[in-house]
C-alpha cells in the first residue's frame, strides 16, 4: 500500500488488522511449543490469516487466537479473543516517521482492556492486546480495506 491509501484508511476509522504472526509473551508457552516433536513454535504461531480486528460503521469485531496464560478459567475451552463491540474508543496519533498509532479501548467487554495497532506507511502493522485476566500478547500483520459484503444486492 502506498502511505497516502494508508493514512485514508486510518482516518476513516474503517479497516481491517489481518494477523499473520502471534508472538506470545509467556516463555512458558514458548518452550512447550519448541519441545514438540517436529514443531518449532515459529511454524506454530505462523497464522492463516483468518484472524482480524475489523473496525467497521462503529463496530469493532475481534477474531483473534491466544497462546498465553489465562488467569481466570474457560469453561467454554476457547481461549482466542472473540467479540463484538459497539462502545468503544479510538484515539490516533502518527509520529514523524509517518507511523500511525491506533489505540483502541473496548467499554462493553470485560476481557479486554486495550487493543494497540502500530500500522507503518507500508500497511504493515504490529498489533498488541491487553487483557484484564490474561498475559499479553502480539500479533504482527497488515491493515486492509475492510471486504464489501457482496450478499446485500442479491434477492
């Protein structure tokens, strides 16, 4: 992407982070994942790309994995980060280098306290998530122009 297309997609607050990477932060989960046979944790923690925070028409939807520690327990046993917000608030600034920082905090959900998009003039973007009863966690990917639903027009 060229920085203008970059700049007029975080200016109008309607984008979408595609991860490609998780980078935990527990080094725990680090050495069981390289412990595996046949698996070293970079090939684990290289991501299909099916994983996104959307910000769209003020909503925010989160289909993020987590490789990390959890301090209060699941019943449900997926620990990623799955929602959907409708009360939230975005602050950006860009810095002299032209990088982009979008930090966006969720009202109406309890487990996660802030999202943070660092998005470079190229459309690369590093993404981290802190969470109130979880150990952070990274994600290193890209921003594009949110997909136009082609359903609506059809009868």
């Amino acid at each position: 992407m060229d920085p203008q297309s970059v700049s007029t997609l975080v200016n109008s607050q309607e984008f979408t982070f595609h991860a490609q990477r998780a980078n935990p932060t527990n080094y725990d989960v680090i050495n069981v994942m390289n412990s595996m046979p046949n698996s070293p944790s970079t090939r684990i923690l290289e991501l299909n790309g099916n994983y996104t925070a959307e910000l769209k028409n003020n909503i925010l939807n989160v289909v993020l994995p987590y490789f990390g520690r959890a301090f209060k327990t699941n019943y449900s046993g997926d620990n990623s980060f799955r929602f959907e917000s409708k009360d939230f608030t975005v602050n950006k600034t860009q810095n002299k280098k032209g990088t982009w920082i979008v930090k966006i905090k969720p009202n109406d959900t309890s487990s996660v306290d802030e999202i943070i998009i660092e998005i470079y003039k190229s459309g690369k973007a590093f993404t981290s998530v802190r969470s109130s009863d979880r150990q952070p966690i990274s994600y290193d990917g890209y921003v594009s122009k949110n997909e136009q639903n082609t359903e609506q027009g059809k009868p």
